[in-house]
C-alpha cells in the first residue's frame, strides 16, 4: 500500500517581490498603527535565550507604561540599532 505523503513545508515559492520605492517612514522605526503598509513581514527563529531577553524586555516596557512593548517592536529596535552601529 502506498503510504500517504504531505508536501514539504516551505516548497512552494511565495517569496513577495521587494518594492523598489517606498514611503518613508520619517525613520520611524515603530510608527504608529496602520503605517506599517510598506513593511515586510520575516520568519526568524531565535534560540530560547534570545527570546527570553526579547521577552523580558517588552515585558519590562509593558509593566512601566512604556510604548513599544511589543515583542515586534523590540526586534525592529534591536534590528535598527545593530545596523545602524556598522
């Protein structure tokens, strides 16, 4: 009997083509809701202690009040910083 097989995962190629002109943002790395339309969304895999920190810091933000206290908008931060510091 022939065994019954799912497609791989991730086999289709649904990569989105990358804008060539954007609107700016004014560098806004976290702009407020519902100007995000020229973003794009990415899939990361982080190892549990990355995560942790990620975690713990938008937790930290969320306790304080403070804005941005998304897990997303730590990234985009963190992203920001790093690429910025070259």
């Amino acid at each position: 009997m022939a065994s019954k097989t799912r497609p791989a995962v991730g086999t289709k190629k649904t990569a989105k083509k990358v804008p060539t002109s954007r609107k700016p943002t004014g560098g806004a790395v976290n702009p407020p809701r519902g100007e995000k339309g020229d973003f794009l969304k990415i899939t990361v895999t982080l190892d549990p202690a990355t995560y942790e920190l990620i975690a713990t810091e938008a937790m930290r933000r969320k306790m304080n009040k403070e804005k941005d206290a998304q897990l997303s908008a730590v990234i985009r931060e963190a992203v920001a910083q790093y690429l910025q510091g070259r």
